[in-house]
C-alpha cells in the first residue's frame, strides 16, 4: 500500500516488535514525530532531556531486557549528541538501533543547516550503518538494521534518513521479522574434542566469563559447564550475573580492581576457560604476565578477539550457547576438591574489607543488596561508584548489572536507569554515581520526574572526582590537579527543582531507612551520601603491573 516515509518508519519499528523509543524532536525529524503522535497508541516515545540521554535509555533499555533498545534524533548536533552513546553500546557489543534524519538529498554536502555526515562520524562506532537516500530503500534498511544488531556479537546500527525520504510516498508491505538463526559456526569437532583432553589433563582449572555469555543466553549453560569441570569462576565486569555471584565457586571480579582471590587463582591455576570476553587491559593487567601458568582455551563469538590481545592455547569460534552445549554433551565429570580447598583458603584470606567506622561506599551498595535481597536492577556511572557496585552486590541472575564497561562512560548511568525501567517496569532499578558523574547528565531527572519513573539514584558524594584523586594519591605524588570538587551545588535542592524527592544521608545509621523510604515511594529518588574523599578502591592493580601484584589497603599500609 502506498504511505508516506515516515509512517512507513514507524510501521517497520512495530513490525520488529519495538514498543518504546527515546529520543528528542528537531527540524529534519518532524515528519517521524508527526508519525509518532498518530501511532502514539501503539508505540511510546520517551523524550529525554538531551540527545546522549535517549542513547544512553536506549542501551539501558537493551541490556535489561535483551531486546533492541531504539533512540531518534535529528540532524546535525541532535545526530552528535548521540555518539558517545552509540560508542558505548559499540565497546560493549550492545543491540542498539539509532535513528537519524538529515537535510534533504539536494542540500547534503553543502553545508547546509544542521547538516553533518553522521554516517562518516559513526563508522568506527557501529557495526553498520545506512544513509537512506530514496523512499524504496527504507523499509529494507530498516529491517536490516535490526538483524545486524542483533545477530552474532551484538552492536549498534545507524540509520540516517534524508528529509524527502520522510515527507515522500512509497510503496509499503508488512513483513515479519527474518528470525535470527544462531550461527552454524564450523568449528572442527577436533577443537572440541581437544578441549576436552585439556580439561581432563587439567589439575586447577579455572573459568572466566564475559559479557558474551549474557548475550548469548548461555547461563544455564555455563552453569552445567562450571559444575561438570570442578572448578572456580570469575568475571569481567561485563559478565556480571552470567554466573551466579551468589554461588560458593564465584570468586568475584578479576583484574585491576578484581579480588585478590581471583587474580591469584588466575596466575597459579593451570588451564584458564575464557567465555564470551575480550581480554581488556582492565582484566589482564601485563598481558605478558597474564595466567603465565594456564594453558588458555577462549570461547567467543568474534573471531578478530582470539589472540588479539592474549595469545591463546586453543580458540574456539562460534556462539557460546551452542560451544558450551557442545563440550557439556562430551564431558565427563571432573573432580579437583583439592585446587576447590586452596581457593576457598584464598577467599577466606582475603576478603573484601572497608572502613566499618564511617559512611562509605560500600556499605551503602552492601544495605542496598540486603534491601533488595540480591534482585534490583543495578545501574552504575563509572568510577569508584562502579567499582563498588561490581564487588559489594552480588549478582543472581543475568542482566542485573548495567554498566559501561569498554568506553567507561560519565554521565551514563541515569539515562540507562531510565531506560531499564521501562524495560523491567516490575523491578527496582538504582542508579549508583559519584558526584562527578552525576552533574555531568543530572538533567535527565527532568525527565524521570515527567514520566513520574520510579528509579532510585544515589550519589555518593565525595566532593572529589574520587578514582582519578585515587590515582593522584596512589601515583601521582597527592598533586589533586582538576579534582576537587568543592563548590556550591546542593544535590539535594537540585534534584527537588527538577521534580524528584531528595534524602540526603550523612550517617551509617541513615542509610537503611532511607533506602526503604526510597523503595515505598512511588516516583524517582535520589539519595545523596556524604562520604570521605579519600575513599579508595581495593584491591587494585598498578597500570602495567601483573595481576598477580594485587594490593590492597594493608599493603599500602605496610
């Protein structure tokens, strides 16, 4: 049937299945939030108080609920403001559509208004992108989009379309969504027929997941897999909840600011399985240095990942799910209760510890899981807040753990909770942030206070941009250049002229009860905590040193 481009836009966005975007209105996008008020009862728009707002609801959205997460914009700055957070759902292989509109065709390449080569700027930050330039093409590019970002590792794809395009008539015919098979990747029987012989000749194994594992849905899996062999776990900060944090072979987080337990379970265990992660420098520290002991077996999705940044004694290319289902049929159990008994020796002489005698981070994140027993939703800006959500919560279940990970986003927490809670209506979501974070996308309260969007963000407020004041302390001769954070804003006042209710906390004793009063209120809240700035992440790793060089508050002590 004949339609108009921008209805037809919005016909495809149902045909996937998409039920929310995010996003904000502009010149070139008119005809498709024109659209959107006539489809208003078959889709919801969700306008953010920023462009980078929407991008980052929208990864939110998508990480929550393993759907597409869909956010809009204009052309020019309104198409800019959107990459940091295409760039984030990139790093962390995140499905993402962006939906773009620029100047009609005669005007691009003339520096029109508002006009910029959003598809140029986006190349390295997506896994594909479309400048859709005559009516006929669009429906297509749009239905590709979604099976791009879907389909084998996840990642953003943009879609810009020129103004004439969203005001012209096409042709238009429904379609059902092509089902994404997962892979037939042909790996050799041979590789999982040597895995096997690795695992069985294996004395201390040890497994570590990624964020892979979660986008392949491959926790049950993965599960069957860690029970059959016998062995510890760890995971990245992207793996958080593919195994279950809760269970006595989880060791915590590995890498710079991983548990001292499982950095030295890496480097004295003699085969290392790696599921569905990339091997960050975060993780590795001195990729020379790295499990130096372990043969590694690495399981991903992604072939450019295997020896890219460690070299590996076995690779194994294919989808997580159907690789592990493959080594869990031929596997017979393993027993190591010995290696089992030195980790659980490791655990229990190194435990994360903090100050007990003041307000801190971690005690709030830990009065948090006890308040939510281990259920919320937990989104997280980046920094100390995020390193202290990734190691004091323990994580049941997939996509509990909202985070930028690879691009280490500022600012990114408050428009993912947003757009977790939309998608997970049903749970509580929190925010965690630093105060820097924090002022850097606070703006986005306007938008839950709109919504009336229950989400809980809490600010442990330092005064200090408190992880690059750690390294300064640590690193840098205590010279506190461009870290301090003292001046006049009150978070508190901020938040209520913004439409939210405001708790601010100064005791351990306050903590509980204003988290409860925040959980029973129904509406956004933000909770400010007033901690010391000279609070501080352990264990740490120092940049360039191994894993196995992990050091805590004693060692500095010392």
């Amino acid at each position: 049937m004949e339609m108009k481009g921008s209805d037809i836009v919005i016909e495809c966005l149902l045909e996937q299945g998409v039920d929310t975007v995010f996003g904000y209105p502009g010149g070139t996008i008119l005809e498709v939030y024109d659209s959107l008020y006539k489809y208003q009862d078959k889709i919801n728009h969700v306008l953010t108080s920023h462009e980078q707002g929407a991008s980052h609801a929208a990864d939110g959205y998508a990480r929550a609920t393993g759907k597409v997460g869909v956010c809009m914009a204009t052309s020019g700055p309104g198409a800019t403001n959107l990459v940091t957070g295409i760039a984030t759902a990139y790093m962390d292989s995140i499905p993402l559509v962006a939906i773009t509109a620029n100047v009609a065709v005669p005007l691009l390449g003339k520096d029109s208004f508002q006009e910029v080569d959003i598809t140029g700027v986006t190349m390295p930050i997506t896994k594909h992108n479309f400048i859709v330039k005559k009516i006929d093409d669009l429906a297509p590019s749009i239905r590709k989009a979604f099976q791009i970002a879907k389909e084998g590792r996840p990642g953003p794809v943009l879609v810009d379309i020129t103004k004439d395009v969203t005001i012209g008539s096409g042709e238009y015919i429904k379609q059902q969504p092509e089902k994404i098979e997962r892979r037939d990747y042909t790996y050799p029987t041979a590789s999982i027929k040597e895995a096997i012989e690795m695992i069985e000749k294996s004395e201390k194994p040890f497994v570590f997941v990624g964020g892979g594992v979660i986008a392949a849905n491959a926790y049950e899996e993965l599960k069957e897999f860690v029970e059959k062999i016998d062995a510890p776990v760890t995971d990245s900060l992207m793996g958080k909840g593919a195994y279950d944090g809760t269970n006595p072979r989880y060791t915590g987080m590995l890498g710079m600011h991983g548990t001292k337990t499982s950095n030295l379970g890496v480097s004295q265990c003699d085969l290392l399985i790696v599921v569905g992660a990339r091997f960050s420098d975060r993780v590795t520290g001195n990729a020379q240095k790295f499990a130096k002991h372990a043969k590694i077996i690495h399981i991903d999705v992604d072939a450019a990942e295997i020896n890219k940044n460690v070299e590996v004694d076995l690779g194994i290319v294919g989808d997580a799910k159907s690789v592990l289902s493959a080594l869990n049929l031929m596997l017979k159990q393993q027993n190591h209760p010995q290696w089992l008994k030195e980790i659980r020796a490791l655990k229990d002489q190194y435990p994360l510890t903090y100050d007990s005698n003041v307000l801190t981070g971690p005690y709030v994140i830990e009065q948090i899981e006890a308040l939510t027993d281990n259920n919320a939703i937990i989104c997280t800006e980046v920094g100390q807040n995020q390193m202290w959500a990734a190691q004091y919560y323990h994580y049941k279940r997939p996509r509990q753990f909202i985070s930028s990970g690879g691009l280490g986003t500022m600012g990114y927490g408050l428009g993912a909770s947003i757009g977790a809670k939309y998608g997970k209506p049903d749970q509580y979501v929190f925010n965690i942030a630093g105060d820097g974070c924090f002022r850097m996308n606070l703006n986005e309260l306007a938008t839950a206070s709109r919504y009336n969007v229950p989400i809980i963000q809490v600010v442990l407020n330092n005064h200090v941009l408190g992880m690059v004041r750690q390294w300064q302390t640590l690193f840098y001769g205590k010279r506190y250049s461009a870290t301090v954070l003292e001046d006049k804003v009150d978070f508190c006042k901020t938040a209520e002229g913004l439409g939210c209710k405001a708790i601010k906390v100064t005791k351990k004793e306050e903590v509980a009860s204003a988290i409860q009063e925040a959980m029973d209120y129904n509406g956004p809240v933000v909770i400010e905590c007033i901690i010391q700035e000279d609070d501080k992440v352990f264990p740490m790793v120092a940049p360039g040193a191994a894993i196995d060089e992990v050091f805590d508050q004693n060692d500095v002590n010392d």
